[in-house]
C-alpha cells in the first residue's frame, strides 16, 4: 500500500496499519518513508471486506498528522506490495 504525501515525511515513527472489523491488522511489516511517500506490504491472503487505514506520521516540520481512510478490498486483485 502507497500513501503519497503533498511534503515530504520523516524517517521516524510512521506507522500504517490496515484494521479489519475484527481488528486484525493486515499490514505486514515497519512502514518505509521516501520522500513524500509512505509504503506497508499488505498481506496477500487480505479477504474480500472492509477495513480502515489507520495511518500517523511525522511531517517534515517536525509535526506529527493522523488520520484514518475507509477501505474496501473487492473480489478483484488490488495489485497488493
């Protein structure tokens, strides 16, 4: 999964999380920062359903930013990392 940023984003703290209903977390793995960019591997074996991506990190003024995004895995390949 890529979340891609307006600025860049620092290297420490970000988290990614990919929550399901039951709260399984489907993230595999420590979120990677380039730049502007934030990348999680999503396990593959993800089922059809919705989740929410539960994101924090720092930005690079030193402010830390949240936020949550409502997802819908549908029966088609999503071209998971």
């Amino acid at each position: 999964m890529r979340l891609e940023f307006t600025a860049d984003i620092l290297g420490l703290g970000a988290v990614v999380l990919v929550m399901d209903g039951d709260g399984t977390n489907w993230a595999v793995g420590e979120a990677q920062v380039d730049g502007p960019v934030v990348t999680i591997a999503v396990d593959p074996d993800i089922p059809v359903g919705g989740y929410e991506v539960r994101w924090r990190v720092v930005s690079g003024d030193g402010h830390p930013i949240s936020d949550i995004i409502p997802l819908a895995r549908p029966s088609c390949s999503l071209g998971i990392m």
